[in-house]
C-alpha cells in the first residue's frame, strides 16, 4: 500500500458508502429529530402572527393568552425534540468514530508488515488520530447545525408562505439569489481554502526540516538561510490566508443585505395593502421574524465550508488505508508442522520477491536450504536484500515467484534492527516471548542474551518500568532484551537481523558463544555487518542485489568468493589470505 | 529518552486553563501597538454597525405603527431610512472585517517569524529536551487559535458588549415592563450555561486522559508493529485497543452530551421568552399601554440580545484557548538564547587546529556528569578516534566542541585561546561535520551538498562527490545532480543519504573534521571504497572520528577508548594492543582470529 500525505483526491464518499449501512438509520433518525426541531422553531411566528392579528387587533384576551400559551408549548415540545437529538448526535458521531477507529486498526495490526508502516508510522498515527477527530465533529456538527441550517430555512419559508402567498413571491426572488451567492461562495472557498491548507502544509515542512536539522543548522551556521526560508513560507500564507478570508468577508454583509433589502420590501407590500384596506400588522411582523430566521440559516450554512474541506480530506486519508488491499493467502509457502521447541529448517526455492508497490525486485531467485540446528550468517552491503530475506524467512512478506519452505510463525523467533520496548516492566516486556515462563526460565534467556547483569543493577530489577515514563535504556541494553524475549519463545528458529549493532564486541562475543549453547540447539540465523559476528557460522550465505553469490564456510568463502573477501579487506584492512 | 519523550508530549497537548492569563493577556495585546491605527478604525467601525444594528428594530416598529394610525410619520420616509441603515450596516461590516482579517494575518506572520527567529538561536539544549510534536504544535496550532481569537473573537466579542448594552438600553426606554417580560429567561440562561460548563469540562478533561491512554497504545502498537506480528499478540493487542476505545467513547459521549446541551437550551430560553413577550405584550397592547409596532420593535431587540450572548459563550473558550496557546508561545519566545560572544572574543581565521581538553567535566543535568575530568592534548593535523560502548560520552565530547553546550567544569583551548573566547560562528565555521543522523533537506542533490557551502560552482559540487564516490549512484538518479529529494530524502538508502553528508563537509572544506559514525549507514564494501576519500579529506585536517568499527579508526594518530565519562586508554592503534588492555580485548572480539 502506498501512503500519500494530504489532499488526495479521492472522493470522500467510500467513507459514506462504507458506513452508511451502519448508521444510516440512526443518522437519519437524528436528522428526523432535527427536523422536528426545526418545525417547532418556525412554528412561532404564525401563531405570533394570529396572537396579534386575531387577539389584540379584536380586543380578544383570551385568544392572546390560550396562543401565548400555545408558544410556550412548541416551545417546550421543541425542547424535547432538541435534547433527544443531542442525546442522538453525540451516540452516533462517538460511535462512529470508535467504529472507524477499531477498523482502521484491525486492518493495520491484520495486514502484512507493511514497508510504509516501518518506514513512516507518523503518518498512519495521524490518520488513527486527528483525522478520526474531525470526521467524528463533522458528524456530530452535521447533525447538529449543518442539517438545522438549511431545514430551518425550508421550513420557514415554508410557513411564511403559507402565512402569506402574496408576500411569498418576494422570497422567490430573494432565496434563489442568496443560494445563487453561497453556492458560488463555496464553489470558490474550497479552493481557496484548500491553497491555504497547501501553503500550511508547506510552512510545517519547513519548519519541520529545522526542527530534525537543527545540528546540522547550527554546525554549518546556516541559521539565517533558514530564516528567510521560513518567513518565504510564512509570507506565502498569510497572503494565501487574506486571500481566502478577504473573499470569505464578503458573503455575509451581502446576503444580509439582500435579505433586509427582503424586509423592507415585505414592509413596502404590507403598506401598499394596508392603503388598500387590508392591514394585518401581526402577519407583516410574523413574515419580518421569518427573513430573519432564513438569513440567520443561511449565514450558518457558510460556516459549514471550513470543516467540510477539513473533513473530507480526512475522510480521503482514512479511506486510502481502508481500501488497500488485504493480506492474501498465498500458496506459495509451505509451514511444515514440526513439534514445538525442536530446530527447524528453512528452505527457499528459485524465490523472488517485491516490496507492494516497489518497482523492482529486492530479491531474485534465491535458492537455499538450511538444515535444522544449523548456524547460518548472511552478509552483503545495505540493499543488497539481508532485510527483506528476513521478512519473507519470517512469513511478514509472500514471495511473488517460486514457494518458501519455513516452519509455523510460533516457531519463529527474530530479534529485529530496530527494537521497540512496549510500556511496562522489563518482565512483562519479556513476557511477550513467552506468557507462561517462570522466574528461572525469565533469568536464563536474560543470561543468554547478556541482559543479567544490568536488569539486576536496577534498584528494581525485575519490575523497573521501561518506555513511557520508564528508564532511559542505552541501545545495547534494549537490545539485549529484544533477544532475550525473543530467547524466551524457545524458538525452532532464531533469526537476528543485525540485532547486537550497539552492542559492544566483547559482550556481543558473548553472547555469540551463548546462542550456539543454548538448550534445544535451534537453527540460527544470523544477519550481520561485521564479518567477525558470521566467521563463526556454520556456513555463510552472501547476497548482492538481490542474489545469492555464494553459500559456504567463512574458510571456504575467504578464498573462492570476491565479493566476501571485499568485506573482509574493507573491515579488517587485511588481505584475507592472510588470515 | 527522546523517543518517550516525543510519544507522550505528542498527543496530549494539553489545553488547560491558561497558568498567567492576565499577565498573558496584556503581552498579547502589546503585539497590537504598531497596528494601532487599524484596531481603532476596527473599533469605531463595530461601534457604528452596532448602531445601525440598533436603529432598525425600532424603525420597523415605527413603520408599523405609521400603519395602524396614520400619519403618525411619513412611511416611506421611515422605509427609506431602513434602506439606508441596512446599506450602512453592510458596508460597515464589510469593511471591518477586510481590516481585522488584514490586520491578523499580519500579526501572525510577524509572530510566526519571531518565533522561528527565535528558535534559530536558543541553544541546543532547548531542542533536545523538548518533542518535535510540542513545537511544530506551538508553531501551527497555538498560533492558529491566537489568530482565531484576534480575527473573529476580537471584534465579536466587542460588536457583540455594544449589541447587547444597546439592546438592553433601547428596550428600557421603550418599555420597562415588556423589558422583563423578554428577559426574565437571562438570568436562567446564565445558571444553565455555568451548570453545563462545569459538566463539560470536568467530562473533557476526563476524555482527554482516555485519548492520550488510547494514543499512546497506537503509537507503541504501530512503532512495534513486527514485534506484535512476531510474537503473535494481535489478539491481546486488539482486546487492550477495544478496552481503550469503548471507555474513550463513553467519556467522549458524556461531554459531547453535556457540550452539545448549550445551544438547544439557549434556543428553547430564547424562544420562551419570545412567547412571553407575545403574550405580555399582547395584553398591554389591549389595555393601550403599547403600540403593536413596539411589539416589533421589541422581537428585534431581544432576537439581538439572545444571538451576541450565545457568541460570548462562544468566544469565551476560543479566547481561552487562544490566550493558552499565546502562553505557550511566549515560552518559548522568553528562552534564553545561545549567550552572546564574549567582549573581545576574537574572530578564527584560518585555524591550526591545536586542541587541548583541560580538566573537563560537563553534565546535561546537574549532578548527573557525562564526561568528567577529561585532559587531552591534540597537535595540529592529528585524527583522534573515540572509542567506547553507547553512552559513554563520545557524542557529548563532540558537542563541546562546537560549542552546541559549555563545559560545566574546565575549558577547551583551541590554538591555545579558550572556544568561549572564539566567535561563536567563525568557530563552527572552522568545523566540517558529519553526524550519524544523516540530514537532508528538501531540494535539489546539489542544493543540499551545496548547503555545505552556498557559493560552490557545479563543476566544484560534481568534483566533490567524484571524490566522495557519490558521483556514481547519484547519475543514476532520474535526474543526475538536480533530482529534487523530498522528506529528509526518504527515496534514498541510508549509505546514500552519508555518502551526500559527507560531500556536503567536504565542500565546505573546513580546517578542522568532525565524524559522528559518519559511515555506520555505509556498508563495509562501499564504506572501503570511501575511505580512501576520508583519507583524502583528514589530510591536513585536525579530525574527530567517532565510529563503532575498529577497522575505521585503526590508522587514527590517536585512539581514546572512553567508558562512563572517562578516559581509561589513549594511544595509537599498536600501543594499545602492546598495552593489552580493554581495546586490545575489543579488538580481538572484533577480528577474525
């Protein structure tokens, strides 16, 4: 899967369509409520208009009070009919984001490992984060304001035709007119406030870059540069802002204009009638309260602009991660059912492979086998394929060509490059290797993997928290604990990828001559840099570009392999015949 | 310490109330004195909008009025004194909000500024003891609702106290009884809202504990996602998620329940006072105490005075936020920075390179010494290889030495003179570094091996990565030298993106070398056919190298092994194994015999 930043232009809607069946009956429950509501709103004014019209224009008490109190009643009714909805839209909108939430996760932790995931966790984070916020307010916006706005107009010039169909015509001028000004406005406004977001975007990779250069910065005294660069960018935005917001300024004085040019209007045609003998002063002040309440939802409608385009672009990332394709279920492996705890082989067969996405292939017709119990080294320069061949040795990745023999996951140990402790104490981060395992069983994978000594310098031992709020582990310490977890599993596999690099040579020794001591006697295999970590191998296999050049033992491999002895002279300095 | 520091500063801004509100306050409306022309037209402009605003109601009740008994006023006059209200008004507030709108995107451009100004010379420290998360959040989104609050809350709030004083006044004067009909439901307001925001906030606060547990589980759970595919925990995984995610949507319920109660309680308050005021004022129309126009007159007002109370609630909490993120950014603004050069501080041309540590000790925190007592003599032109296990100092060492931090204890002489005696600039000038977090920045390749030195030509750019054994993989590149690189140049590998770091320190061609692991990305094949570049580049130089292979430091003049802040050995390569110490059982861990 390929993961873009910002405005992709996928259309919002797969996140409708995906969760519409889900809470569109709720949803449209809500939108019911609001309507109701909004019925209750517009409702006011008619019978205002019969209080005074009927009531004081003939001098009847009693019909003014019984309407009072007919208001007060929708009122009351109305209030019923908000509350509910609130009750509503704040269920929905939360759950629904939960929702989103727990899928985009299942599908993240479901899919396999992912070389965006690894290489770029900040972005998927976001998506997981902010961007489920603002869809979840959108949503409980929409069904609050965004859907009222535009109800409440409907209604009210529902009524005030009703009321009055000779003074109705003037809002066939006026609302066209309006909707004609806010459709252009958000027409326009989405594009310019999606400049605005690209400009903003383009200020934070600026100020991100300081932020990650800042040594560099500071070392070659290159501050001022970045200075100018930064106030180029944030020029850039406030002119893009002004822009956006100038264009915005507009709207509002002009359609309030418009609408009050309505009232004036309305109160013109009432005058010319009431010279003709027909005065009702109750529905000229009914018909007034009811282009009030049309501008007033129109001018809530043009907020809606800003949060939509928030919205959507959120929906668009969330919507990239939800589409990508799943975990296949790929025939071309093979997991032998070997009893637990025993060695296990590995074997690949013409095996060829890509990263989703890639555009070439990291590893091209690879074939080997190792036996069980062996100890196995792969050496070779960065990018010549060491990592993805873990991968796929692991059943992370599936091979596009050719079939791969591996024991099942739960047989599988690897201790990765890059480790990650998880918050909680040093034990229960071991645990992760194996649930059940007992003290003694704890302090003889930490022996193995030279973690002892330092677990049991903390003044807490055993139960010293780590991550979050945790100790402060150097490199090599959390990746003594990354293998003595993975030790732990007792595995029929073990499989390092460079997994000692801050591990000091002597300790790494060490632990070498551990592993090849270690009850059961799994099958190892062994990703290094240093020739000195794989001489000792059982044999060892060496990769360029994505090929295997040679599988041997280090003496073997020191005479008749170029590319080794390469390796060897750049570390060493020495020839290798000299060895 | 970073990573942990980074994940839980991250996610949890916290938005508390602000700590010094007043004093705040007062700083930011000092930002507005140059534009003080600007905020007094914005002023006097919502003064008058607000009196139109004011005028209308009761022209409308007037032009009622002129129809129940006429020739009470000439109606079309009163008519075309709306009109003229109505055009006044929008053009008022048109031109109001062009200027506050102009007025705070200039703000927060020069605030922006100021505070990356700032950034650019606080000290290294600063950076390393806060999040990366933290400050890019002062820099968008504080100053985002501080501009929020000076373009909209701002004028608002003030449109919002002359609308309400207004219509409470007029309504007085038209009439005092009709007035407490309308708006005996204030006071019922006020209790509701102050009910509800003590709801909503103690239920807000508790659903951002929820997010920040929730968040950080994410970010754990996606940074460790191959141990979780590893050792199979998916399943206990998902359960903590589900456990996490129920409770923050049930805390996220209750405050969106509570929050979402002020407006339809602010609509049914507004809307049973307009009953109250129907029938009241019907009843006083009956017994001639009232016009009917009045009862116009009166809508209006009170439909004025409920909307601008509403937006106070409103822009109160921007206003608070506002005034917390200002606060943040203040912060930061009142950071001490880099402290000036010394008086006298002389300017270094042209440097030797004589380095000598005198008895230096140096801690990030007091009490707790990285590197203590540290003597040490380098002639000019020597390479010195620091050696030692993670932590114990080496990189520390190297920031002393650019004057990122100053020696708690002791000094570094440089050509004999003090670095604090140094201009600070002309001395990292007279420093060609390669760290091991390669950075790049986005641009073109030869920009960025440009940056080591703005003024180079392309032939010189091209000769140096000749040089540097860039020149190869960087030709193969779509396009060659000016492939533009995006996002600290994630297209590249590792050893590609050194080999480009290590051309940019070999165009600026400094006299003195610093290499922080400068080749541990390169592989050992490509990094041999590198060296001989190294070599090339330490010539003549006096030359820090920090590297883990023993075999890259093995020719060095001088090799340190350090280990918890000190210096235990110091020698040439043969000296050290003769010695048969701690680096002669490194070394032999490290070969192959």
């Amino acid at each position: 899967m390929k993961l873009k930043d910002g405005h992709t232009e996928v259309k919002a809607p797969s996140l409708t369509r995906r969760y519409w069946p889900v809470f569109g009956w709720p949803f449209t429950l809500t939108v019911v409520l609001v309507a109701l509501e909004a019925a209750c709103d517009v409702l006011q004014p008619t019978i205002l208009a019969r209080l005074l019209d009927e009531g004081v224009r003939q001098g009847r008490l009693d019909l003014v009070l019984t309407d009072a109190a007919w208001m007060l009643l929708v009122a009351g009714i109305g209030a019923l009919f908000a509350l509910s909805r609130n009750y509503f839209a704040s269920h929905i909108s939360l759950s629904c984001a939960a929702r989103i939430r727990s899928d985009l996760f299942r599908k993240i932790v479901s899919r396999p490992v992912d070389k965006a995931a690894l290489d770029d966790p900040d972005s998927l984070l976001t998506r997981l984060t902010n961007d489920i916020t603002q869809v979840q307010n959108f949503l409980n916006g929409a069904m609050r304001i965004f859907f009222k706005a535009p109800l409440l107009a409907v209604g009210a010039i529902l009524m005030a035709s009703l009321l009055d169909p000779g003074l109705a015509a003037l809002l066939l001028v006026i609302v066209p007119l309006v909707l004609g000004i806010l459709a252009f406005t958000i027409g326009r406004g989405f594009g310019l406030f999606r400049h605005v977001q690209e400009q903003m975007d383009r200020l934070n990779t600026v100020f991100r870059e300081f932020l990650t250069g800042v040594r560099v910065i500071k070392a070659l005294e290159r501050g001022s540069d970045e200075e100018q660069r930064f106030a180029k960018a944030a020029g850039n935005l406030a002119e893009v802002n002004t822009r956006a917001l100038w264009f915005m300024t507009r709207v509002g004085p002009m359609v309030a204009l418009l609408v009050n040019l309505g009232i004036v209007a309305v109160l013109w045609l009432g005058l010319q009638s009431a010279e003709a003998g027909d005065f009702r002063p109750g529905h000229l002040i009914a018909f007034v309260n009811y282009m009030t309440q049309i501008l007033f939802a129109l001018m809530m409608a043009t907020n809606i602009i800003n949060s939509l385009v928030r919205a959507r672009a959120s929906a668009s990332r969330i919507s990239e991660v939800l589409n990508a394709p799943g975990q296949e279920n790929p025939d071309t492996e093979r997991e032998e059912t070997d009893l637990p705890h025993q060695a296990a082989g590995l074997e690949f067969h013409r095996v060829s492979f890509r990263w989703p996405g890639g555009t070439g292939d990291v590893i091209r017709d690879v074939s080997f086998r190792i036996e069980a119990g062996e100890f196995i080294g792969i050496v070779g320069s960065t990018g010549s394929g060491k990592s993805s061949l873990v991968q796929l040795a692991c059943g992370f990745q599936h091979p596009h060509g050719g079939s791969i023999s591996r024991p099942a996951r739960s047989h599988i140990a690897v201790v990765p490059q890059r480790v990650n402790l998880f918050s909680g104490t040093i034990r229960s981060n071991l645990l992760w290797g194996h649930p059940n395992a007992d003290q003694a069983q704890l302090e003889q994978a930490a022996e193995a993997a030279g973690a002892k000594e330092f677990i049991d310098g903390f003044p807490d031992g055993w139960e010293t928290r780590v991550g979050r709020g945790g100790v402060t582990l150097s490199g090599g310490q959390k990746q003594r604990l990354s293998l003595a977890r993975a030790l732990l599993r007792q595995p029929g596999l073990l499989i390092l990828d460079d997994s000692t690099s801050a591990v000091d040579s002597l300790t790494e020794a060490a632990i070498r001559t551990a592993l090849r001591a270690l009850p059961g006697k799994p099958t190892i295999v062994l990703v290094a840099q240093r020739i000195a970590s794989v001489a000792q191998a059982d044999r060892v296999l060496v990769l360029d570009e994505g090929r295997l050049i040679d599988l041997g033992t280090h003496r073997e491999l020191s005479v008749r392999c170029e590319i080794y002895r390469d390796i060897i002279r750049s570390q060493t300095g020495w020839e290798a015949d000299h060895v | 310490m970073s990573d942990v520091k980074r994940g839980a500063g991250r996610f949890m801004s916290e938005r508390i109330k602000p700590k010094k509100a007043r004093a705040t306050l007062r700083r930011l409306l000092g930002q507005f004195k140059p534009h003080a022309p600007a905020l007094v037209a914005v002023v006097f402009l919502s003064a008058v909008s607000s009196l139109a605003a004011l005028t209308a109601p009761w022209l409308i009740g007037r032009t009622i009025d002129s129809l129940v008994t006429p020739l009470a006023a000439a109606p079309l006059l009163l008519l075309a004194g709306l009109v003229a209200v109505y055009v006044a008004d929008a053009l008022v507030s048109w031109f109001q909000a062009r200027i506050m709108t102009t007025l705070s995107q200039t703000l927060v451009r020069d605030f922006r500024q100021r505070l990356f100004t700032t950034m650019t010379r606080l000290p290294l420290s600063f950076f390393d003891t806060r999040s990366q998360g933290d400050l890019m959040s002062r820099m968008s989104n504080d100053i985002d609702s501080v501009a929020v609050a000076i373009a909209q809350s701002g004028a608002q709030m003030l449109g919002s106290v002359l609308a309400v004083g207004g219509a409470l006044l007029c309504m007085l004067l038209l009439s005092p009884v009709l007035t407490l009909a309308a708006l005996i439901t204030v006071p019922l307001i006020f209790l509701l809202t102050s009910v509800v925001s003590r709801q909503t906030r103690r239920y807000f606060k508790e659903q951002q504990v929820a997010l920040g547990a929730l968040n950080t589980q994410l970010e754990e759970s996606i940074n460790g996602f191959l141990e979780i595919k590893a050792f199979e925990r998916e399943a206990l995984v998902l359960g903590e998620f589900d456990r996490l995610n129920l409770r923050l949507r049930q805390l996220g319920f209750k405050a969106q329940l509570w929050a979402g109660l002020v407006m339809p309680l602010m609509n049914v308050i507004s809307n049973v006072g307009f009953a109250l005021l129907a029938g009241v004022g019907g009843y006083l129309v009956l017994n001639n105490e009232l016009t009917i126009g009045l009862i116009a007159s009166f809508i209006g007002y009170s439909r004025q005075f409920g909307r601008p109370l509403n937006e106070i609630a409103n822009t109160w909490s921007q206003f608070q936020a506002a005034i917390a993120g200002a606060e943040r950014v203040f912060e930061v603004l009142d950071e001490t920075p880099e402290p000036a050069d010394a008086a006298g501080a002389a300017v270094l041309k042209e440097p030797r390179g004589q380095i000598a540590f005198e008895n230096v000790s140096f801690g990030y925190n007091p009490g707790n010494p990285v590197l203590k007592d540290i003597q040490l003599e380098v002639p000019p032109g020597a390479t010195v290889a620091l050696v030692g296990p993670t932590g114990s100092g080496k990189t520390t060492l190297v920031n002393l030495l650019l004057r990122f931090y100053d020696p708690t204890e002791g000094r570094i002489l440089l050509d004999g003179r003090d670095l604090r005696h140094w201009q600070r600039a002309s001395l990292r000038q007279g420093f060609g570094v390669v760290l091991q977090d390669t950075w790049l920045k986005e641009g073109s390749v030869s920009d960025n091996i440009r940056y080591g030195r703005p003024g180079a030509s392309d032939a010189e750019v091209e000769e140096v990565a000749r040089t540097v054994n860039a020149d190869g993989f960087i030709r193969h590149l779509p396009q060659g030298y000016n492939t533009v690189l995006h996002g600290n140049g994630n297209t590249l590998s590792q050893g590609q993106r050194q080999l480009l770091a290590i051309a940019r320190a070999a165009l600026a061609d400094a006299p003195l070398l610093v290499l922080d692991e400068a080749t541990s990305n390169i592989d050992t094949r490509t990094e041999f056919h590198v060296q001989e570049a190294m070599l090339a580049l330490r010539k003549g130089r006096t030359c820090f190298i920090i590297a883990h292979r023993l075999s890259t430091i093995r020719q060095a003049d001088t090799i340190i092994l350090i280990d918890q802040g000190r210096i235990l050995e110091c020698g040439t390569h043969e000296a050290l194994l003769a010695e048969n110490g701690r680096y002669a059982a490194l070394y032999r861990a490290s070969s192959l015999s």
